[in-house]
C-alpha cells in the first residue's frame, strides 16, 4: 500500500520543532511567521481555536519560506475551510473516517492524532504512517512512545502536547520521532509585544534541537 502520509512526512521532516500557534491578533500573524521562518522553523500550525484562525493561515501562507498548517481539524467543515484558507497540511488531535474522508476529498495532507496502539495501527491500515502522538506526556511521554514505537516501526510521530525545552531532546532523541509540536517558541508575551527578533531566537534554538 503506497502511504498516504508521504506529504505529510516532508513537512515534519523540515525542522525538529513544528510551533504550535494560537493567534488571537490577525496583525501579528505575518510578522509571527517571518520570525519562525527566519529562525529555522518553516512548518507552522495554526490551531483553529480563535475567531481570526483561518484568517491567519491565509497571511502567513502569503509568507516566502513558510508552510501553513491547520491545526485542531475536527470536522469535514474545518478540512474545506482550512484548505479555502490556504493550509498546505492539516494536524488533528485524533482521527475519525469523516475527517481522513475530507483531507482525501480536498487533498489536504493529514497528519492524523493517535494516543494509543490501536489508534495508531488503525491509522496505518488507513495507509497513515507519519502521525500525531497526541497529549504526548499525558499520554506517557517519551517512555510510552518508545514502548509503542517497538513492534510497530513502520510508524513515524510528531509527539505534541506538553512538549518544551525541557523534554524534546527525549523525545526527539527516539528513531520513530521525525519532530515535536510545541507552542513555546512563540509566547504569548513575546506575540502580544511583537517581539520578534526573541521569537526569532526561540526558533533558531528549537531548530538545532534533535
């Protein structure tokens, strides 16, 4: 079976860290992506908690460097919305079939959430092997992906949730690790007083990790 994850994997494999970003202001969302992009981290996802989400996806897409994800894909409405908007991959904290059903549809690449064994071997028969480790240390951290990444190698993670510099070596440091999703390289006190050369810093950290 060819994977369905080949995109997907790319992307993952562009930097060690993938910011996982929550943009309340559309003003800073250009600025935001120049400073990651500029300091190393090209794939950015944009998580569709606020009202201005797709709004953003659509002026950091306009971004030289960058790749603009979508993050938090729950529903099919979220998958067209977000490829409308200019997402050039989508990240979801799980999977369901209506969801893989509308990436395929609109050709978005997934990069589906699993938590578990199961969930995981579910996805690869879907033909997924590039995945989401979603909450990563809820869900046991670098030990509990290290124990699932045993009898199933074929499957890649980007382990997100709780992910920081204190932790991402551990988890970077595992063979079924491509990257990390984490939100510290873009702190909302740095974001709210466009500080984007410390941002620019905070990215250019994270991209010599791993």
């Amino acid at each position: 079976m060819t994977s369905k994850s080949t995109r997907a994997r790319e992307i993952c494999a562009l930097a060690p860290i993938v910011p996982v970003l929550v943009v309340d202001d559309l003003a800073h969302a250009a600025p935001l992506a120049q400073a990651l992009v500029a300091g190393g981290l090209p794939a950015l996802e944009v998580t569709l908690r606020t009202p201005v989400a797709l709004d953003v996806i659509h002026a950091m897409a306009q971004v030289s460097g960058g790749v603009v994800g979508a993050g938090t894909l729950v529903t099919p409405e979220d998958v067209r919305a977000a490829k409308a908007a200019g997402a050039q991959f989508g990240v979801s904290p799980g999977a369901t079939d209506a969801l893989i059903a509308a990436c395929e549809a609109e050709n978005l690449p997934l990069l589906p959430g699993a938590a578990t064994a199961s969930e995981a071997m579910r996805l690869l028969e879907a033909g997924y092997d590039m995945l989401k480790f979603f909450p990563a240390e809820a869900s046991g951290g670098a030990p509990a992906l290290k124990a699932i990444g045993a009898p199933l190698p074929q499957i890649s993670f980007c382990p997100t949730g709780g992910v920081s510099t204190a932790n991402a070596e551990s988890y970077l440091s595992l063979s079924n690790v491509v990257c990390a999703g984490g939100s510290w390289v873009a702190p909302k006190d740095k974001v709210q007083t466009g500080d984007w050369a410390g941002i620019e810093a905070l990215a250019r950290e994270a991209a010599a990790l791993g």
